[in-house]
C-alpha cells in the first residue's frame, strides 16, 4: 500500500469511530449529558478499583504488619494460598492432589475424538480411569500412599472434585431420567417422575443435610457413609434432576420423522437414542447442560452445610483467623475471581463445542 | 355390460400380468385382511382388503385425508391397526416385537420429508443400519453403501452432509439408505411430494429402475405418469375405503366409480 492510501484508510477507521461516537453516544443533547455522566461514573468506578486491588496493594510480606493503609492486603491471600487450594491436606502429600489434577486433564483428551460412539467409549474409559486414579491418589492406602480420609480434603481441591464428579455424574443419570419420563412403560415413567419433581422440588441445601444427618437412621446400625460420599450423592442425583429435563427439552425437540425413519430402518429403542436422537438432542441443548453445570459448580459451596471445607469455605474459615482479622473481603475476592475464572472456562468450552459439533444445516 | 365382464376378466387375468412374465407364489408377500384404523372417533381406514405378490408394483392414490399414508404406515408399524390382519412375509403384525423386529428388516420405506440423520454424512446414513441391526463388518457396510450410492448415481456425495444436498439429492440418499438394509419391500410416502419440480424426474427414475429390477414396490404418490409407466395395479382410496382397483390401462382409461371420475377430472 502506498503511503497516500494508507493515510486514506487510516482517515477512513477514524471517520468511522467518529461517527460511531456521533450516532450512538452523542446524537442529542440528552443522550450527551448522559454519556458524559456514564463516562464519569465509570471512571470512578474503575479508577478506584484499580487503585484498590492493584496499584496501593500490599503484594509482599508474611504478616498483617505489611499490610498498613488504604490498598488490599493480597499477603493474607499469598498466606494462607496453601490452605485456600488443598484445605487440610497434609504438606507433604500434597504432590498426590497435583498429579491426581494432572490425570484427569489427561483423561479429558479423549472429548475431542471424531465420532460420537468413540468419544462416548473413551469418555467412559477415560472417567473411569480417572476415578480410580483420583481416588488412589487422593485417598491412599495402597500402592504405600499413606491414607489422607476425606475430612482433610478441602480447599479449591476438594470444589473440583465435588463439582467434577457432580458434573460426570448428572449427565448419565439426566439422559436415563428424561428417557424413562418419556418411556411408554408406566411404571418407569411414574418413577422417573416422582424422582424428577420431589428432587428438584427441594432446595440442595435441605438434601445435603437431610443426607448428612438423616441417612444413618435408614442404615443399618453403624453403616456410615463417608461424609464426603453422601454430599456427591447428593449433588449428582439433584443435578442429575435438572438435568433430566434440559435433556428433556432438547428430546422434544427431535422431530417426529427421525423416530420414524430409525424405527422404519429396524433399529431398535436404544440403538435410536444412541446413534439417531440423543446425539442430536444433546447438541441441542448444550447450552442448557453447560448451564446446569456451571450451576452446579457454584452449588457445591453448600457442602460447608455438612462440615466440608471447599473453596469458599476455607476463606471463610481463614477469615476468621485473629491474626488476619478485618481482611475478609480480600478473601472472596479472591474467592470470587477464582469462581469466575472456572465458569468462565466452561462457558466457552461450551461455545467452543457448540461450533464443533455444529453440522452443516440445509 | 363389458364393464362388469372386464373387471372380472382383469382381476382374474391379474395374477399373470406381471412384467417378465413373473408367477407369483400362492401366498401374496403382504396380505391386508379387512384392516381397520380408527384415530380416536375418525374411522381412517376401512375394511382394507389387500393383497400384494412378490415383484408386484402397487400406487396408491386418492384425494387428500384419504388415508393413503395411514394404510402404508400400517404395513411396518409406524401406525398400529385395531382390527383386521396385516401379514408381510408369511409373519403377522402384531404386539410381538420379535415378528416386528423381522418385518421392519425385510420392509424399506422412504419418506415424503425424507428423514436423513442430519448429524451423519451419507455414507454413515447408509451404513447405520446394516452395521447396528444387520451386524456386518463397516467396510462391508461400506463397500455396499458405495454401491447403492452409485445406483441412485451420486457416488462423490459419500462425505458430505445431507444438509449440504439438494433435495432431490437427499430422497435418492434416503432411497439408498433403505435399499442398503437389502430390504424385499420398498414403501414410498409421497416420495416426491416435497421435491422442486426439476428434481421430481431423477427421483422417479430412480423408482423406475427399482421397479425394473423386480422389487416389489408400494408407491403413495400423485404422480399418474409414474402410476402408468411402472404400476401393476393403481389402487383408489377415498375417506379411507378402497374404492376402486385396477390395471391402470383400466383405471385411467375406464375409471368404474363416480368418486374416481371425479378424482382424475382433478389430477389429470
């Protein structure tokens, strides 16, 4: 390009911001009053913010007496990172959670396979490997890995493995869920029903106490649950719940000829849903399952009901440390961003895989 | 009059005037044995009488509402009878999934709104079915989908999408995805009915070298130039009655009833 056209075009984007500008901020004199008031508040807003979080911090250091003066104390976040990311894992066996964290990310690869049988066939290796591994490393007691019991696990730890396991649970059980409520079959259609309505009907906190203190008494004497067991119980099958009618949703809307073409083909009830209905429905409704999900990950703050320690938790516990006091608010923050930063990674793996899996449409 | 002479004559005559010269066994492949439909208070269809021979070509036609779809739909299942017989093959339709599971293998149909699996390319359409149902080996499956794929001559669309064909495209894909089931009977549901009238013509030859090949055929349409060139019998519903059958020398040249005279006043 010439020089001459180069400032031509270069005239040309700034003719265009300016009217951009013209038309949307300051087309009349009201509109300008307004823009100019909004611009202020923003301003204020984010320059306060700005000096807050970033430019008065106090980033380095070890106790409270570095932390003097207007700015966030991010030492008391720096502090006690340890606690806020594996809870009360003991030091030493920390190395086990990051290599656990290290497999299932791993064991993820396999999503991204060409067809939907194989995907579904390895996702299903892949979650069960993932499983086992976790659970060896995490837990202990074989392989010479001495035994860390649930009650230690806490922290960002112990959100993704409530969350992760929630997440790989509700999907199974939400497909199974809304086939049965569509199933022919009363007994099964009356079944899923109930289990659907009664478990959405209740809000997750009232099942994960009723689980954490009720549950014992429909045992038989000393049978008891692990606390950690029951609360992923209780999160799968109530987002499984929720998820059943997404999935539901994405069901009704298949049309009726895919039924009838398959039905025609002679493929039976399940080789249906595998291979013509569910693949279709699900892509469907993905925004809707990563909605669910991105709920239930937010959820899983509710198992400090029954005494567990996750994320949130423990800031709330460090929070009330005499030697950190009045520095809670770094700690949700902090809390906050970390959340933020999970829900926003599912987001767009979600718009990611909607333009994956999106087919060429006539 | 003639007229009764004639029909006696062409029904009787109708066992042997099948093209190369074909003799049909004693047992028809499908007998309708006074089939009844109800949908809720509506009589659909009433006291059915049917029997199609093996290489015979049946269309069926008739005003709309007439229950032409219903009574096809019957013959695999997609909609139940409540009274009458329907048997395909020696094996009767009735609540035993096993003769149901027989019958849709040996029965192919395609559809007016076609059906392709949009999420699959065509040559996963077609090999679907005889992979998951027929249990042979995928390139098997392959080999014949490729096969069929250059019969209804679109071989280079193996990898594309049904979304990315034209319609006409996608009922031939769809009328290979049936045949590759290697199916005895092919059923037609107004097959051209939602095409773009260019497209009608490599649909229907397509149907016509099907015919040719000796399958038998039940053919829903209304498309009389079809009915003549290919049809043994052209069967007239009308409010859910068989209400005329016939050569369709006979048909359309000597319609018997008012109702038909009436129909092909509209068609033709």
């Amino acid at each position: 390009m010439t020089t001459v056209s180069k400032n031509r075009s270069v005239l040309r984007s700034a003719n265009v911001a300016w009217n951009w500008l013209r038309v949307n901020l300051l087309a009349s004199p009201i509109q300008i009053i307004l823009s100019m008031g909004a611009l202020y508040v923003l301003y204020l807003i984010v320059s306060f913010v700005l000096r807050w979080a970033v430019l008065d911090a106090h980033w380095s250091g070890d106790s409270r007496q570095d932390c003097d003066g207007f700015g966030a104390c991010w030492v008391f976040v720096k502090v006690r990172l340890p606690q806020f990311l594996y809870g009360f894992y003991p030091e030493a066996q920390r190395w086990r959670v990051n290599v656990a964290l290290l497999v299932c990310s791993v064991t993820l690869l396999p999503l991204f396979a060409r067809s939907l049988v194989r995907r579904l066939a390895w996702g299903l290796l892949a979650v069960s490997c993932y499983a086992a591994a976790a659970f060896v490393l995490l837990h202990g007691g074989i392989f010479d890995l001495p035994p860390v019991e649930t009650h230690l696990w806490g922290g960002l730890m112990l959100t993704l493995v409530v969350s992760g396991v929630g997440i790989l649970g509700s999907l199974p059980v939400g497909i199974l869920l809304a086939l049965g409520r569509r199933s022919d079959l009363p007994v099964i259609q009356a079944l899923s029903v109930a289990f659907i309505e009664v478990v959405r009907g209740v809000p997750l906190v009232t099942l994960l106490f009723m689980a954490s203190t009720m549950l014992p008494f429909f045992l038989p004497e000393g049978a008891s649950p692990d606390k950690l067991i029951r609360a992923l119980i209780g999160i799968t099958l109530f987002a499984g719940a929720n998820m059943a009618e997404v999935v539901r949703g994405g069901l009704q809307a298949i049309p009726k000829g895919q039924f009838e073409a398959s039905a025609a083909l002679g493929l039976g009830y399940w080789k249906t849903m595998g291979f013509v209905v569910l693949p279709q429905a699900l892509r469907v409704v993905i925004p809707g399952i990563l909605n669910t999900f991105i709920s239930l990950l937010k959820d899983t703050t509710l198992v400090l009901i029954i005494g567990l320690f996750d994320l949130l938790g423990m800031v709330q516990a460090a929070a009330t440390d005499p030697r950190w006091l009045g520095f809670a608010l770094e700690g949700y923050v902090f809390a906050g961003l970390v959340f933020w930063v999970l829900c926003f990674s599912m987001s767009r793996v979600s718009m990611a895989l909607e333009r994956k899996l999106r087919f060429a449409k006539s | 009059m003639p007229v009764l002479a004639q029909t006696v004559l062409s029904c009787s005559l109708l066992p042997m005037v099948t093209d190369q010269g074909i003799q049909h066994s004693s047992d028809p492949l499908i007998q309708l044995i006074g089939v009844h439909k109800w949908y809720g208070d509506f009589h659909a269809l009433k006291d059915i009488h049917l029997n199609v021979s093996e290489g015979e070509r049946i269309v069926v036609c008739g005003p709309s509402g007439s229950g032409k779809s219903t009574l096809i739909r019957c013959i695999n299942r997609l909609e139940q009878h409540q009274q009458g017989r329907i048997i395909v093959n020696k094996i009767e339709l009735d609540d035993n999934l096993k003769h149901l599971e027989h019958i849709r293998r040996e029965v192919g149909m395609v559809f007016q709104q076609f059906n392709l699996f949009p999420h699959l390319t065509v040559l996963d359409n077609l090999c679907l079915a005889p992979t998951s149902v027929r249990k042979i080996s995928r390139a098997l499956a392959e080999q014949q989908a490729m096969h069929y794929l250059e019969k209804v001559q679109i071989p280079d669309q193996a990898q594309k999408y049904p979304g990315q064909l034209s319609s006409g495209q996608q009922q031939r894909v769809a009328i290979a995805r049936s045949l590759c089931m290697n199916p005895q009977i092919m059923l037609f549901d107004e097959p051209t009915s939602a095409l773009d009238p260019e497209m009608i013509k490599e649909v229907l030859d397509v149907m016509i070298q099907l015919a040719q090949e000796g399958m038998t055929m039940i053919v829903v349409t209304h498309e009389m130039g079809f009915a003549r060139t290919v049809a043994d019998r052209v069967v007239f519903l009308d409010k859910g009655e068989v209400v005329e059958e016939n050569t369709p020398d006979a048909f359309f040249g000597h319609p018997k009833s008012e109702r038909t005279k009436l129909f092909l006043g509209q068609i033709l």
